[in-house]
C-alpha cells in the first residue's frame, strides 16, 4: 500500500502560494482587530514606495587582450523612512553592432532612508574586431530590494519574488 500524501504538498506552487497568502492576510486581519499586533508592537507589514532607478552612464573602463570592461552607473533614490538593502542586479546592454549581453550581479549594499546613492555595476565584453567604444547603447535592467516586515519575509519564503526598481536607457559608449 503507498504512502499517502499531505495534501499541501500535493498543490501546485501557485495555489500554494495563493493559500499561504490568503491564510496570512486573515491572521493580520484578525489579529489587527483585536489589537493584539498593536499591543505587541510587531510590525507585520510595512509599506513601502518603490525606489526610483535611472542609467546616469555607461563608460569603458580597462581594455586587455581579452576583451573590454564597462561600467554602468545607476542612480537609486529610496522615498522611504527606512533603509532598503539591494538584492540583485539584472540589465541587458545592447551595442549598435549587434551585440547584446546580459549580465547578473550582487551589489551589496543598502539605500539609506530617504537617501540617493549611485550604483557602480561592472561588466566585460569579449574581445570583438570592433571596440566598444564609440557605440551607441540601449540598457534595460532591475535591481530588486528586500522590503522590512515580517510578511515580506514569509512571502519571500514561500517563493514570492522581490520587488523591483526598473530602469532604462541610451546614449553613447565613452
């Protein structure tokens, strides 16, 4: 005779994670209504108002026999009263000779509350029998923050992606 299955491990992810959130949703409310979340003083959810991103630039930095590297340089202001660490970083470049490329990348820092900082990511093109310099380019990429509150927690433990600050932009390889 098999082994029976615990239903919740039969459900489909998503359903899954419609449940987990439905299920969260209803203890905040009950909870909060009963003042018990207030009387504790624990902070469940915490909004917050989505940084802002911006490409300020794109320039070539060292070049070897190798190839060349780059580095884009993004603007982020935080609106929020509290700080905002960043997760990770996702941009596509395109150069006007046909090349694309992706790059993925960890920035290790934290935007400060109600603070502007400049993002410095690096990448490296392989070598080419065109420079890079020169070339337009056109960028478009994320970076994902980690909002505070103990839902954000749960949420992103039950596979819920971060939140994130898109940006673009084009212009001409320096």
């Amino acid at each position: 005779m098999g082994k029976l299955k615990h239903p919740w491990k039969t459900m489909h992810t998503p359903l899954r994670i419609m449940t987990t959130a439905a299920l969260l949703g209803g203890l905040a409310l009950a909870l909060g209504g009963c003042g018990i979340l207030s009387k504790a003083r624990v902070k469940l959810v915490h909004f917050v108002r989505k940084p802002t991103a911006n490409v300020a630039d794109l320039k070539g930095t060292e070049k070897t026999d190798q190839g060349e590297r780059v580095e884009l340089i993004i603007n982020i202001e935080n609106p929020n009263d509290v700080s905002l660490p960043l997760d990770q970083a996702s941009y596509d470049v395109w150069l006007s000779d046909g090349r694309r490329f992706s790059f993925v990348d960890r920035p290790h820092r934290t935007l400060s509350p109600d603070g502007h900082q400049q993002l410095v990511l690096a990448a490296s093109f392989a070598k080419s029998h065109k420079p890079i310099a020169g070339q337009k380019y056109h960028i478009r990429g994320w970076v994902s923050y980690v909002p505070p509150g103990a839902l954000r927690r749960i949420l992103t433990r039950a596979g819920w992606p971060l939140p994130r600050a898109r940006f673009a932009g084009s212009g001409l390889l320096k």
